[in-house]
C-alpha cells in the first residue's frame, strides 16, 4: 500500500506544470527587464553623443585659429554641462583635450548606468561613453570684402565707435558676394543712418550691435538671413606675398603732364596724376608692370583719365629718404581703369600697401582723416585686389559686369563706405586670392 501511494506520487505531475510556469516567468520577466536597461542604456549613449558633438564642436568653434586654449577647452566642457553632463556628477567622467599640431578637439563622455533588472545578470554597472573630435576646415568663399582688424583696440581707446567696418548717412553698398570682418567688437560693423548692406552673406567675429541711430540696415541675398556673428577669424589670403624693396628712386615728386604713356619704376615721395581740375582732360596710360611709391601719396585727381593693364601700385616708404610710408587717394570724379598682373609676386594686387604702414586710431571717413581714399566713384574700374592690410580705407566706387572692374577685393584693415557702391567678384584667371571662411568641422 505504501508503496502504492509513494508510486502515485512519483507518477503524479499535476503540479509540475505550475513549477515550470513560475521558472519560466521568472525568467521571462528578468529578460525583460534586461531589456528595459540596455534600451536605457543605449539612449544615455545617444544622449552622450549628441553632447560629445556639441561640445567638441563648440571647443573649435571658441579657439578658432588660436589653437589649443584653455578658454576653448573650458567652452566645451561647459557645453557638456549643459547638456547634462559634468565630471563627479551622477558617476560621469568628461574629458576634453587637443591636439597640438592639429588643434583639433576631442570630447569624451563616460557614465556608469543604472542596473534595475541588469543586476540578475551583471555583477557590476557598465559604463556608456561617447567620443567626437572637431577642427577647423577652411572652405573657399565668396568673400570680396575683409575688413582684418581684430580687435580695434586703438579706436575704443580713442572712444571712437570700435568698429572695423562701417556706413553711415545714405551710403549704399551693394555686394554680388560676402564680406567679413575680424574685428571681436559687439560694434565691429556699424551700419547707421539710411545706410543699407546687401551682400551674399556676411561673417563677424563680433557683432553688428552697437551701430550708430538711424534706420540703417544689413540684408543677404539672395539667401534670406544668411549673416553669421561670432565666427573665427578669416584670414588674409595675401598674408604671404611680398615684395622686393627698391634700391634708387626713378623720379623724385613726380607730377607728369597729361597725355603721359608711365613706365614702371620708383617713385620717391609721391606720384601725382591730373591737375586739380575736371574735365578728364588728363589722359594717362600705364605700361604693365609694378609702379613702387616711396613715401608721400600716390594721388590720381579729379581731371584725370588712368588706364593699365597688369599694373599694381607697391606703396612703401622708411628708405630711400623717405621717413614715412606712402597712401593713395583716388579723388571723386576721376576716371580711372585699372587691371592687375595675372601672376608673379603681385598677381591679382593693384595695390599693395606696406604691412608696415602706420595705423592712425583716428582715421576715418567721416572726420575727413581716411588714410588712404579711393573715391572714384562710378568712373572707379579696377580689376583686382586692393590691399591696405594695416591702414585704413574710404571707399566709394563701382564695378561692371564686364570688362575692369567685374572683379574687385578690397581688404584693410579698417574700412569706411561712403557714396553708393557696387562691388562684384567675377575673379576667374586674374590671380586674385581666394578669401576662405574657416568653420569648424565634426571629423570623428
């Protein structure tokens, strides 16, 4: 009989369906929650990511051509931060550092994750991270207009409204390209008055607050809203270039009569073009070839009629006698025609100022002290760059569709518009420079 009992017993497996069912939900329960956690997981990973980018991005956005700064690293860890993640904070490690020679930067983010479920499986907390490198890449541009001061120290020192570019009164300056300006000023373009800007699109290390009162405005087209403000610096395309000092002065004060074919060469203390009259009745042309001006000014008045071809103008001084560096002033009325050599040292430049011309705080447009104007007007044609990478310019001329003129770069150091202007730059086979914009590129 017992054993009878014992063998049912045995046989009897009712209950052993339940058992397994239990087993079965344990487990079936547990995986789930596996599944719950690793999904966590890897959205905190995406998270991470997303704020890696950020943040490595805004490190080379903040160095710009500076390098490896502490500033910058500082930046992008303060991206992170906001973004939710700090080092010490809910078991998150970011690391920021650089790349020397490369100035890139790299952001990585690690947290250990929560274990709700994971803990059945796992003995201890596994870690998500996320890496991003970003640099600076330079992209060719439209650019035609740069203005390369880079902080305006000496005019907000002066208390002169701190800006490296401007217009005022009822200036119009209309660009078929872009313009930038390096200055770091919230005023670093001042578009007062009824002055208006229109170009293709507009890049500011700084700002265009801060302009004068008026109803002056700054527009892109044909791309709406396309002005960028806190950009790195552009760089001067002819930073490169120089040229080889002359040793003997050609002419000396030189004033030629009308009707003048000039042939390159040394012009100690100023060349002079046209009387003080009008009527164009001046006419003069220029043989190809560089024209170096030692001191005083290169002047081309309002009688005068100037054309050349693969010409530029190397404005110097501090030798041959000469204590002071030359400028240049195109005088309104003036028609002047003036295309730029297609190669060599100066291909692509009529003008070529020295770097090391002085820079006056005081030098603007409109207390009449512009160090070097050129204020042709719509008689203004010239084909290539002009180029005062330290002093400052006043500007009022034209360009045209075709012929001198269609291709036209202006780059100072300071820059003042007056008149109505109309700037293109179809530079194709000139020999003008490239302007690149430098933006910051994700490269991991």
């Amino acid at each position: 009989m017992p054993g009878t009992l014992f063998g049912r017993l045995a046989a009897d497996q009712r209950g052993l369906t339940a058992v397994i069912t239990g087993l079965a939900l344990t487990i079936l329960a547990g995986s789930a929650g596996l599944a719950v956690d690793i999904a966590s997981w890897l959205n905190a990973t995406r998270g991470m990511q997303a704020a890696a980018d950020q943040a490595a991005y805004s490190g080379a956005y903040s160095a710009g051509t500076g390098g490896c700064t502490n500033t910058a690293k500082t930046q992008a860890k303060g991206v992170a931060a906001a973004r939710g993640y700090t080092t010490g904070v809910n078991s998150t490690v970011v690391l920021v550092t650089c790349n020397a020679s490369t100035s890139a930067f790299t952001v990585w983010i690690g947290q250990a994750q929560p274990m709700w479920f994971a803990s059945l499986f796992l003995s201890s907390a596994p870690t998500a991270s996320a890496r991003a490198t970003a640099q600076l890449a330079s992209k060719v541009s439209d650019v035609c207009i740069l203005a390369l001061d880079g902080t305006n120290f000496a005019t907000m020192q002066a208390g002169i409204n701190p800006d490296a570019a401007e217009l005022t009164g009822n200036t119009t300056l209309n660009l078929h390209c872009g313009i930038a300006v390096d200055s770091s000023s919230l005023a670093a373009f001042a578009v007062g008055g009824h002055a208006s800007v229109t170009a293709t699109d507009i890049y500011i290390v700084g700002d265009d607050q801060g302009s004068p009162a008026g109803s002056g405005t700054l527009t892109t087209s044909p791309i709406a809203n396309n002005i960028f403000r806190y950009q790195p610096i552009v760089e001067d395309p002819y930073l490169g270039r120089n040229f080889t000092p002359p040793l003997s002065c050609t002419q000396t004060n030189y004033s030629p009569a009308g009707g003048t074919t000039l042939s390159p060469g040394t012009f100690c203390n100023g060349l002079t073009l046209g009387s003080n009259g009008g009527g164009h009745s001046d006419n003069f042309t220029l043989n190809a070839g560089v024209y170096y001006i030692v001191g005083g000014s290169l002047k081309i008045n309002a009688s005068a009629n100037v054309t050349g071809t693969g010409v530029t103008f190397v404005l110097t001084g501090n030798t041959l006698g000469q204590s002071g560096y030359a400028t240049a002033t195109i005088n309104g009325n003036s028609t002047v025609s003036l295309t730029a050599p297609t190669s060599g040292p100066t291909g692509g430049m009529v003008f070529f100022q020295d770097r090391n011309a002085p820079f006056s705080s005081n030098s603007t447009c409109g207390n009449g002290n512009a160090q070097n104007k050129l204020n042709g007007g719509s008689g203004q044609l010239i084909t290539g760059a002009l180029y005062f990478p330290n002093q400052s310019v006043c500007f009022n001329g034209n360009s045209s569709l075709t012929g001198a003129g269609q291709c036209t770069q202006i780059i100072a150091r300071t820059l003042d518009f007056t008149g109505n202007s109309d700037v293109k730059l179809s530079c194709a086979g000139t020999g003008v420079a490239n302007i690149a914009i430098n933006t910051p590129q994700l490269i991991k």
